[in-house]
C-alpha cells in the first residue's frame, strides 16, 4: 500500500473526465486499496482517482463514523448513477481538493448507483443520506466537477482565488487537516 499525494484546485487534472476502466486488474486494485489509504490517512469521508492524478473513474468512500462503528470501505469502478430521487436533501460539504473551504449544496436524497466490484462484477446499491451526497460528489470528480461548481459565481470565484493565494503560500504542501469528501 502506499499514500498517494491528494491534488488542490485550481488544478487541471481536476477539472478532466476520467476515463472508464476496460479490465478490472491487479493494478486496478492495487490503486483503489491506496486511494483508500490515503483517504483514511487524509482523513476524508470520500476520494475520486482524479483526485490522486489518475484519470480512471475509480472511486472510494468510508462514510461509517470511526468512533462508533467498524470500517465500512466501498470501491467504486465506472460507477454510473441510474436512478435519482425527486426529492433533495442538502449537506454542507467539503472536499480534500478544496481544503478548508465547506459550502452547503443541493442534490438528490436518493440514489440508485450501478459499478463493477473489485472483481469486475456488476453491482447495484441503493443509496440515501450522506452516502448518497458522498457518491453524487465523488462521481462529481470523474466529470471534472467540484463541489464548488454548485455554487453561485461568485461564491466559487471567491474560493478559488483563496485557494490558489493559500496555495501560493505553500499551506497545503503537509498533511491535510480536514476531514471531508
Ligand atoms: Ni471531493
């Protein structure tokens, strides 16, 4: 396993699709067990592979509270949202490429999410609450969208110009101090 370095808007690789994955490999599982291990270490709820620099739509999410429940990791390949709710729910979100910086946003409460498992099966799960917020964000970032494109204009300019000032200031070149999507 090894820790992989999370990239901070503005940064291009964060703003490309990812491309699917054609073979679930060995590699393929190798990058999704250390993109689990970064996101717990970071610590962060959920990460895309963008996120990591590797524009494969992989994506992994840990939603259980760690002081109250066991581990409870998911991996997502070429995940694809097939059914969305009408109804919205909004959560205050954060994300590890958007450090220190949480707004709240509106999306679907439930979501329907087909994916091949680690072994190249094909999975359905039936999502809701901050899980199905944490999918909707993650698959977010295999479109080359951050949670801050949700936001008004000028909201995200304003981020984005505090970031790439924080940035220019080296705050992020150590370990991350939040914990979000
Ligand atoms: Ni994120």
């Amino acid at each position: 396993m090894a820790l992989l370095d999370i990239l901070v808007a503005p940064h291009p690789t964060l703003a490309k699709r990812a491309e699917e994955v054609t073979e679930v490999t060995d590699e393929i599982r190798q990058t999704l067990n250390d993109m689990l291990e970064t996101m717990y270490k970071a610590p962060g709820i959920g990460l895309a592979a963008n996120q990591v620099g590797i524009l494969k739509r992989l994506v992994v999410i840990d939603v259980s509270n760690p002081e109250e429940e066991e581990p409870k990791p998911y991996k997502f390949i070429n995940p694809v949202i097939i059914e969305s709710s009408d109804d919205s729910s909004v959560y205050q979100e954060g994300c590890l490429s958007v450090p220190t910086f949480y707004e709240e946003v509106e999306r679907p409460a439930e979501v329907t999410v087909e994916y091949l498992d680690e072994t190249g099966t094909k999975q359905t799960l039936k999502a809701e609450g901050l899980l199905a917020t944490c999918i909707q964000h993650e698959i977010d970032h295999l479109e080359g969208t951050l949670f801050v494109d949700h936001l008004s204009k000028l909201k995200k300019g304003m981020i984005v110009k505090k970031l790439t000032k924080l940035k220019k200031q080296g705050a992020f070149n150590k370990k991350q101090d939040t914990h979000t999507l």
